[in-house]
C-alpha cells in the first residue's frame, strides 16, 4: 500500500466526538453573531469571549484532523445535546470493548462542556491543552489502532 493510500485511510473505521462549549442562549448570541466578537462594540464587554475562544480552539482540532486522517469519522456535538451524546459514547465505549466500570467512567466525562472522545475512549475533559496536544494525542491512538 502507498503512502498515499495509507494516508486517506488512517482513521477509516474510527469515531471522534468532539463536545464543544456551549453556543447558543448566550445574551442573545446565535448563529448570527455572538457577543464577545472583536468586530463588535461588545467586544470588550464582560461576556462570553472565553467561551468562543474554546469553541474555536476546538474548531482548530477539528480542522486539522479532518487534513491528517480523512478517514476519521468526526461529530462536533453542543454539551448539551445528551439525548445524542450519552448513547453514542456508550454504544462507541461498549464496542470498543470496555467493560462496564470503564464504560460509565467515560460516559460521566463525555458530558462535559469541552471533551474528546475518540471510539468511546474519553481523552480529554473539561479542559483542553493546546490544540496540537489534543490532535497529537488523537494520532497516536489512531496509529497504535493502525499497528494492532
């Protein structure tokens, strides 16, 4: 296999859940605008600017994965989409062979505002390290998957 054949596959066969903060319902903030924007006259108010920059720390993992491991099956989901989350990271954990303890260990990480779950494996909660971290993290699990 080449190079490039093994480039567009890394990743096939594997799910990533990226939680993302919370966007809408915040003073008005939607998929319009937000506060805390540095275009706006807001944009030095005390809102939700650190929100926006974990959500687009967030989108910068998110592009970089898509580039590195196409394969990669990626769902950018809002904390606060449980009814979504919850079966997903269960059915994906329980698939992937975790038992139960292990199983609900990583459900109860799952929904925290910010998370990477990749096949039901909680990698990340609650807070990110910088984006390359997160996206060297994700490669390398998908690389130990590759070589098993």
């Amino acid at each position: 296999m080449s190079r490039r054949e093994s480039s567009r596959r890394l990743g096939a066969g594997h799910r990533l859940i990226l939680i993302r903060e919370q966007d809408a319902q915040h003073s008005g903030s939607g998929c319009c605008g937000r506060l805390g924007e540095a275009h706006t006259a807001l944009g030095g108010a005390a809102d939700f600017s650190h929100s926006r920059a974990l959500m687009e720390a967030l989108g910068v993992v998110y592009r970089r994965l898509r580039d590195v491991a196409p394969g990669l099956s990626i769902d950018v989901v809002d904390s606060r989409n449980t009814i979504w989350l919850y079966p997903a990271v269960w059915r994906a954990s329980r698939r992937a062979g975790y038992g139960l303890g292990a199983s609900l260990k990583n459900l109860s990480r799952a929904g925290a505002a910010t998370a990477v779950v990749l096949d039901g494996d909680v990698l990340f909660s609650g807070a990110l390290p910088e984006p390359d971290s997160v996206v060297a993290a994700v490669m390398a699990h998908l690389h130990t998957a590759c070589a098993a």
